[in-house]
C-alpha cells in the first residue's frame, strides 16, 4: 500500500489540506460515540476512498480493521463488568475469574470497535491519497536534514518490497520448498546498510547541501486546497459543537441510552456532506 499519484480531488489537493481532511476525519471519530453518527464518519471515509480512487486499497485494510474491531469488541464484553443488563453468564474462565456478559459491555464494545475501523481507514486513506514527499516538505523549515533522512528512508521501502518480489519471484525458478516471509525479509534487508551508503555518497558527490538553497516558489492556493481545508474545518467543529451541545447522546453504563433522534440524523447527514463535498469539483485533478 504506497502512494500512486491519481486523477482525484484529494490527489490535486496539496499536502497540508489533505492532512487535514484526513485529520479531521480521524478527530471527529474519535469526538462521537453515537452509533449513527461512528457509522456515517466511517461511511464518508469510506466515501472518500472510493471518490479518490483507492477503494481498494482501503478494502484491504478493512479487512485487517475487522480482525481487530471483532476482537476489541470480544475484549471489551469479557473483561468489562459494568453494565446492568446481563445477556450470557459464561461464568469461570481462567485469569478473567467469574464473567458475566453485559448488553453494555457488548454494544460499548462494538462502538470501540466500528471505532478502530475507521482509524485503520482514515489512516489508510492518508497513506494512499497524500504524497509523502509533499508532507516531508512541510516539515523543511523546521530540520531540514530530518527531512531528508525521512524522505531517503520512505524511498527505500518501495524498493525493499521490490527487491523482495524479484527474490521471491527466482526463487520460485528453483526446485525445492519456496522460501519463507522471514528468510525473504533477511535476504532484502541484508544490504540496506549497503544501499543506503551508496546513496549518501552519491549525494555527497552531487555537493547536495553544499550550496545555498534558493527560497522555495510559494503557489498560489486552488480550489481543491480551499475545499479540503474547509472542510476539515467543518468536520472538526461539526463534531465537536454536537459533542457541547448535546446534540448527539450516547451513554453506555451503566444502562445504555442510545437513542436515534433528529439530532443524531442531522450530525450525521452533515458531516457525510462535509467530507464528501470536496470531491464533486474535479476540474484540474489531471496536474
């Protein structure tokens, strides 16, 4: 999972609106609990994926996120003991001692869980749609030799992963068992050290750093900047204003309260439109 520039809204964007769109999607996860309102940012980061063209980047990852939501929720219900009303009465399990399973503990489970899905999402939909190099070039101003360090050690783990794919590829040539992740791993790291000495010498020879930096060129901002900027703006002051106001309830313990009101439907149709807005402008997306 690496990032490939593509004809998107979210690719034409520059790197610091796209962190915050993805920023904000992961705060206002994190902001509400309310089932509706976790399912419809966890819809829009979905949304996005697909509008940005790497749906199916993220429905790899999502079926890593649900390994781990469906084991954070089996957590949470055995080892949880609030909650008033008990659904399964599993009784002596060894470490967790007498257990008794709650509705609370189950559905406060699942929240963490649905949760944990749209992190691993969000974070997906960072990696794939944001240029790495873009986001190192923010940071330029702050240490600009950290930014390089970043930058050479983010290039070598596309070529790793190639370097493992041709091993793997003329090892298959050769008769006997195929080799192993570990053995594959050993073989494509052991001249990292290598590789990264040939580099800082070509960069030496190049007198990279040598000479004074002209100041960079400041672009001007487009349409797709400002659409991406404000809508992480509104996403994290949508979740956060309904988390002060009230306006979206959820309690879990120690008797759940999760009602479906007009409140909760309007947070979470506006912050579906937030995230999904940006994406119905696509001229320009081809530079």
């Amino acid at each position: 999972m690496i990032y490939r520039r593509r004809a998107s809204p979210l690719h034409a964007a520059r790197a610091g609106a796209a962190c915050a769109y993805c920023l904000a999607l992961a705060c206002a996860a994190l902001v509400v609990s309310a089932p509706i309102v976790l399912g419809a940012v966890t819809l829009a980061i979905a949304g996005a994926g697909v509008c940005a063209g790497v749906g199916r980047e993220l429905r790899r990852a999502a079926l890593l996120a649900i390994t781990l939501a469906i084991l954070v929720a089996v957590i949470n219900a055995l080892v949880t003991r609030q909650g008033l009303t008990v659904i399964a009465r599993v009784g002596e399990l060894p470490v967790l001692g007498h257990t008794d399973v709650t509705l609370e503990a189950t559905t406060y489970g699942a929240i963490l869980g649905l949760r944990v899905v749209a992190l691993i999402l969000c974070g997906a939909l960072y990696t794939t749609a944001v240029d790495p190099d873009e986001v190192l070039k923010l940071f330029r101003r702050v240490s600009f030799r950290s930014a390089l360090t970043a930058t050479l050690a983010t290039r070598m783990v596309p070529v790793l992963i190639r370097d493992s794919r041709r091993l793997a590829d003329a090892q298959r040539c050769r008769p006997g068992r195929p080799p192993t992740r570990t053995q594959l791993m050993r073989a494509a790291t052991s001249g990292v050290l290598d590789r990264a000495l040939d580099v800082a010498a070509a960069l030496e020879v190049r007198g990279y750093g040598a000479a004074r930096r002209p100041p960079p060129a400041r672009k001007p901002y487009s349409r797709h900047d400002l659409a991406f900027a404000s809508s992480a703006l509104a996403l994290v002051a949508l979740a956060i204003g309904a988390r002060i106001a009230g306006l979206v309830k959820f309690t879990a313990y120690p008797s759940l309260h999760a009602p479906v009101g007009a409140g909760e439907l309007a947070v979470a149709a506006c912050l579906l439109a937030c995230a999904l807005l940006p994406f119905a402008d696509r001229r320009g997306i081809e530079r």
